[in-house]
C-alpha cells in the first residue's frame, strides 16, 4: 500500500517538477513530425545531415560538464574534453558535410 | 541579467533549429536553412560558455580546456568534411552521429560519478519517519528521475555512438554482413538484460559495476543491431541512429534542465523517426524488415534456383550507332556510375549527343545508388543540368515514346523482379519500367549480381543488350566512336 502510494507520488511529483520541460517535449515531437511534412526524398540525405548538426546541440552538456569540473576531478575533466571533441565534431563536421551536400544541388538553379 | 541574456540565446537557438529544419525541406531554401541553424547552434553554445550560472550562481571555468577542446574538433571536423570524396557522404554522417552519441554517453558517465551516493544510501536504505517523509519526497523522485535519465542517455547513446561507427565500416566495406542463428532472439534477451538491470538500480542502490555493465552490454548491443543488416539499407540504418542521438541529447537536456538541448534533441528525435520511415517507403519496405535484415537468408533461394538464361553484347559501334541517331536517350545512372567515377564522361557523352540533336535526359529511382539524393549530387558534381534529371514516376510516363535507355551500372532499381516475382526480396518496390523503351542497353562491368544479390531478368530480355565494362571506359569509348560517325 504504501509502495503503491510513494511511487504513484513519486511519478507525479517528478512530473509537476518538470512539467514546462514536459511541454517542451510533447510539443516539439508535433513540430518536428509537422516541418518534415512533404520532403522531396532528393532531400532526404541533406535533411538527414542536417538534422545529425543539430543534435550536435548536446556538446551545450559537455561544456557545462567540463566548465563546472574541479582541477583534481580527473574523470570530469579528462572524458568532459574527451565529450566537448567528440559534440564539436558532430556539430562542425555536421553543417559542413550538409553545406557541401546542398552547394552540390545549387550549382545549376541560374 | 547574464542568465537573462542566455535564456534569449537558447530561444534564439531553438527557433532556428525549427526554422533550419523546415528549410532544409524545400530545395530552395534548403542551403540557407542550414545556415540558419548553424547560427542558432553557435549563439546559443557561446552563451553557455560565458553567461552560464550553475544553482550556486557561479559561472564556468576551464575556459582553456573548453576552447582546446572546440579548437582540436573543429580542425578535424572541417578538414575531414571538406576533404571526403562526395560518394562517401552517407559515411561522414554515420560518423559524426556517432561522435554525437558518445558525446551523450560520456556525459551519462561523468554524471552518475557526480552523483551523490552517500545520499543516496541514506535515502533509499534508511526507514524514514513518515513526518520527514514530506519533506524530502521531492528529492527522492527527483534522484530517481535522474538516475533514469542517465540511464536512458547512456544506453541510448552507446547504441547509436556503436552503431553509427559500424554503419560507417560496412558503406566503407571495411565492415562485411554477418548474422548467426537465433541472433533476432538474442538481441532481445540483450535488451531485457540492460533495461532489467538499470530498473534494478533505479529501484535499489545505483552501483558503478553495474552501471559499466550496462555500458559494456549497450555497446554491444549497438554491434549487434547493426551488423545483420545489408549495405544497401544503411541510409535507413543511419537515419534512425540519428534520431536515437536526437533523444539521447534531450535526455542531457533534462539533466542540465536545459531548453534548447531538449528543442534540438526532441526536434531531431521526432523528424528523424518520421524520415526513417519516409525513406522506408520509397524502398516499398518495412522498417521492421529493414531492421531484420532479410536479404541474408532469402537471397540464397531465388539465385540458385534460376537459370542464368542467355544475354546479348552489343558491340561499341553499334550501341554508339542506336544512340547517336536515336530521337530520345534515357540515362539510368546507378551506384556502378559512382564507383567508376565517370560522371564527368556520362556527361560529356550527354552534350556530345544533344549537340547531334538527341534528346538527352537522367531517370533518377528515389533508391539508386547508396543514398537518396546520390545520384543527382553525382550529376550536379559533373555539371548536369539540374533540368535534366527526371524523378521515377514522370520517367515511367516517359519510357514508351523513349528509343534508347542506357543504365550506367544500375541494377536492383530496373529489376522487372521487382513486380513480378513475390518471393524476390526486392519485390514491391517501384522501379523504372525501362522495359518499356525500344532498346536498352546495360552497361556493368560483369554479370554479378547487384547489392541485392539477385539475378535480373531485365538483362536476358529481348530488347536489351550487354555493353560490359568499367562505367568510365566505356562511355570514353562511346564518345569516341560518336565522334567517327
């Protein structure tokens, strides 16, 4: 009984805390299926390219890892540089890869 | 006021992840929009290095090691972008989704080491008075709420960190097909072991062997899931690896309780899962197909059992001959067209032709080569014109008033198999009728069978002729022939 009640309390709570974030969610589920609507599958490579750059957005959490890092807490520093290489290369090598795909398309529009 | 001005950066930063998405969906806009976003991207990253306040108000610190760390992947990121070969562009991204990947896993790492476990032992072992209990209930499923976020990010970004990087080796070649009986059951029990596991230590103690158990299990569960699946079907492969690091990215999001990180994830999540089941679509299959890998088993079958059937060459003088004085030639380019290089020479042959009065124009399949989209970024790299090239259904309209098609080392997709033969793997797909043409002529360098791995009927047909030979060589060959007549 009172297991029952401490996790369905927990659940909730977990939710209230966090709801604007939940919001957050549920709508950008709607508006990432809504922008991708009718993609030219020509497109299908770039858009997929592009889309890999913006999850780059997680090296935002590598910078803040490695920012907050103590000087004698080798783990957070080693693996958080190690995590801020690997979220730039994402993000960099990600809009340019998408850049060369898409200049390759423009080329012949006069 | 600083957390003002970097609360403005990540909504900056989110709306043109919206907007670069919906521009990247119209070929017009499609460069601009990626532009747009990789703006948004770098507002919102320099305002977190130097406006962020962590809950004690301070900012961050090792700006050396932060910069060092952009700087080193930077360099490599730009050099290796710029320098790749275009047929290998399907690689790159496989590769930098997975650089994404561990960038999540990492951070799931260093986090669940921050995490308080002397609390947490007092927490959860310690019979706590129900007049406390008010009070501290908020930390209890907040701890818990994180620990399932680490977990979630963890094993979600091994996954698709492992996974992309054998998507990367297989488009390579470096990586060969393999499966092993019963593999489909035992990446399940895989599963259920990680996710058991993690459950555990979300309702117990959190416990730093098992949580590198479940690193270890997650990866290769990631090695598992990718390695059965063919070659041909790595674009879907990627595509929904890289909705898996969309969502491993939020989940940092919810760790940090950061806004654009959960935009950017969900954003990418969501339009990654509906793009992967889009390009499922213009394969005619399944995702779950996909996912199974069948063309390991199946594909034994139909390629034993069938005749080899007798095919006809057609001499270099001839086939010049048909094409030079034909009305109307349909190019079919292929993957063989990519490995040979001979975009360039496809098109000079193009204007050689239109020079003499040919209409000259490229049939594209949605599915052709090993991307969608390959084929024409393969073309525009040669000057193509970008009118030239003609989508699926309007050249199916187009073959019947067509005299010559020349396919440039195409195969799976003008497969009449395809329509014909329910117990082919590749049956269902929409494919170029070519058939319907007066003549055709194949130009591959051998009779072996394309990445489906299955006879084509196409080859032993009446009106189709064999012009074997390196894509490049060939089509060299046919200009020169041309130009004697």
């Amino acid at each position: 009984m009172f297991i029952e009640y401490y996790t369905m309390n927990s659940i909730l709570n977990w939710i209230t805390i966090h709801q604007e974030m939940i919001y957050i969610v549920i709508l950008m589920i709607f508006i990432g299926i809504e922008v991708i609507g009718r993609v030219p599958s020509v497109l299908h490579t770039p858009l997929m390219s592009g889309a890999n750059a913006i999850h780059g957005v997680v090296i935002i959490g590598a910078i803040i890892v490695m920012g907050k890092a103590e000087t004698d807490n080798y783990l957070a520093l080693i693996l958080g540089f190690l995590a801020v290489i690997l979220g730039t290369l994402n993000v960099v090598g990600g809009f340019v890869v998408t850049d060369r795909m898409l200049e390759m398309f423009k080329k012949k529009r006069k | 006021m600083e957390l003002n001005i970097l609360t403005l950066c990540y909504l900056i930063g989110s709306v043109t992840f919206i907007i670069g998405l919906k521009m990247l969906s119209h070929p017009e806009r499609a460069r601009r929009g990626n532009l747009v976003a990789a703006t948004g991207m770098t507002i919102a990253i320099l305002g977190t290095i130097f406006l962020y306040k962590d809950d004690g108000g301070s900012r961050l610190h090792n700006y050396g090691w932060i910069f060092g760390g952009i700087f080193i992947g930077g360099i490599i990121g730009t050099l290796a972008a710029k320098k790749v070969k275009m047929t290998a562009m399907p690689e790159m991204v496989s590769m930098f989704n997975g650089m994404g990947g561990a960038c999540a896993m990492l951070i799931s790492i260093i986090e669940f080491n921050h995490l308080d476990h002397k609390y947490f032992q007092y927490l959860f072992h310690t019979k706590i008075d129900p007049i406390f209990l008010d009070q501290i209930k908020n930390d209890i499923s907040d701890l818990k709420g994180t620990l399932i976020i680490i977990f979630a990010g963890l094993i979600i970004g091994s996954i698709s960190f492992i996974g992309s990087m054998i998507a990367w080796g297989k488009l390579n070649g470096v990586i060969k097909d393999f499966s092993f009986k019963g593999q489909h059951v035992f990446n399940i029990i895989l599963l259920v072991v990680i996710l058991g596991i993690a459950g555990y230590m979300v309702a117990g103690t959190p416990n730093l062997f098992l949580f590198y158990a479940i690193l270890g299990l997650s990866l290769l569960y990631g090695v598992f899931f990718v390695l059965p699946i063919g070659g041909a079907d790595m674009p879907v492969v990627i595509s929904l690896l890289n909705s898996f690091t969309g969502v491993a990215a939020a989940c940092g999001g919810f760790l940090y309780n950061n806004e654009v990180m959960l935009t950017g994830g969900i954003l990418v999540g969501a339009a990654g899962t509906l793009l992967t089941m889009l390009m499922c679509k213009a394969m005619n299959r399944s995702l779950f197909n996909v996912l199974i890998g069948s063309f390991g088993g199946s594909a034994e079958g139909p390629a034993a059992a069938k005749q080899q059937g007798s095919y006809k060459e057609i001499a270099l003088t001839d086939a010049a001959t048909v094409m030079a004085y034909a009305n109307k030639v349909m190019i079919v380019p292929g993957y063989g067209l990519a490995v040979a290089q001979a975009q360039h020479a496809c098109h000079d042959l193009e204007k050689l032709l239109v020079e003499r009065g040919v209409d000259v124009k490229y049939a594209i399949h949605p599915v052709a080569g090993r991307m969608p989209g390959h084929m024409n970024v393969l073309l525009a790299e040669a000057d193509v014109n970008y009118e030239k090239l003609i989508e699926m259904e309007q050249a199916n309209e187009e073959f019947p008033s067509t005299d010559v098609v020349l396919i440039l080392g195409a195969n799976d997709v003008v497969n009449p198999a395809a329509k014909t033969d329910p117990s082919s793997p590749i049956y269902g797909m929409p494919i170029l009728d070519v058939e319907l043409a007066k003549t055709v002529i194949v130009n591959k360098r051998s009779m072996k069978p394309g990445y489906a791995g299955i006879e084509n009927d196409l080859f032993f047909q009446k009106r189709t002729s064999m012009l074997f030979g390196d894509a490049k060589k060939v089509l060299q060959d046919l200009i020169a022939e041309i130009k004697n007549l």
